[in-house]
C-alpha cells in the first residue's frame, strides 16, 4: 500500500472517534445514573415519613409504631429521625395554651409531625458538586 494511500483511508476513523467520545460519555451516564438514584431515594424518604403520619392518623400517637412503620414503608430503611412528636395547637403558627382559639380555616387540635431521614451516598465521587449527606422528609397529620 502506498503512503498516499494509507493518508486517505479512513477506515479506523469511527473507531477513533469513539475511543474519543466514550469516556465522556460514560461521565454523562454515571452522572445521570446518581441523579436518578438521589431522585429514588428522596421519594422514599417522604413516603416513609408519610407512612409514619398515616400510622398516626389511625393509631393515634406512638412514637414506637411510628418509628416502625417509617422504617417499614420502603426498602430504602429509612429511619424516624428525630423522634416523632405531639403538639396541641393550629395546623399553622406554633403550639398554643388552653383557651387560645387558632383564626380562619386554621382548626385547633392535636398534630404529630413525623420526619424520616435517609443517608445517600453517590456512587461515584463528583468534584464540585455538593451531594446531600442526608435526605430529610416531614410528614403532619391531625389526630384529633
């Protein structure tokens, strides 16, 4: 084969155009594959905590139950951090005495506000960008 020839041919040319791409492709993919997973497990982060206030909302108040059926809902495992807790007062604004009366379509009665908490843990290190270390969801349902 003569060298004028061999500086014509293109064949090996897609080859080489790939080996240049496929790593930055790959990137784009593992990027793409821990977004989703952070996108999993923040839904099943709220739907634990949501689990939780369901729990309550038929069982009434304990902390106990609560903290299981959190754990329970997904197999993410999620865990009712901090503890569940019981308030008297409006569904907005901050808990109130006996005698105190809540305004407008803001009913007075007793609120347990679940949170669940999940850790998240890329699979591939990003440098310069910030992962959540903890993924955080609150639930509220009114008891009574």
């Amino acid at each position: 084969m003569s060298l004028r020839r061999l500086l014509r041919s293109e064949d090996g040319a897609a080859m080489v155009e790939f080996a240049f791409v496929l790593p930055m492709f790959l990137v784009m993919m593992a990027g793409l594959f821990d977004g989703a997973r952070l996108i999993n497990t923040s839904l099943q982060v709220q739907a634990s905590a949501q689990a939780g206030a369901a729990y309550a909302a038929i069982h009434g108040f304990d902390s106990a139950g609560i903290q299981t059926a959190v754990a329970q809902a997904t197999p993410l495992g999620a865990q009712a951090t901090p503890a569940p807790t019981e308030f008297v007062g409006c569904l907005v604004g901050k808990p109130i005495g006996q005698g105190d009366k809540c305004t407008g379509d803001n009913p007075l009665g007793s609120y347990v506000t679940v949170t669940a908490q999940a850790s998240f843990t890329p699979l591939a290190p990003w440098p310069g960008l910030l992962w959540p270390n903890a993924l955080t969801a609150q639930a509220m349902v009114r008891i009574s």
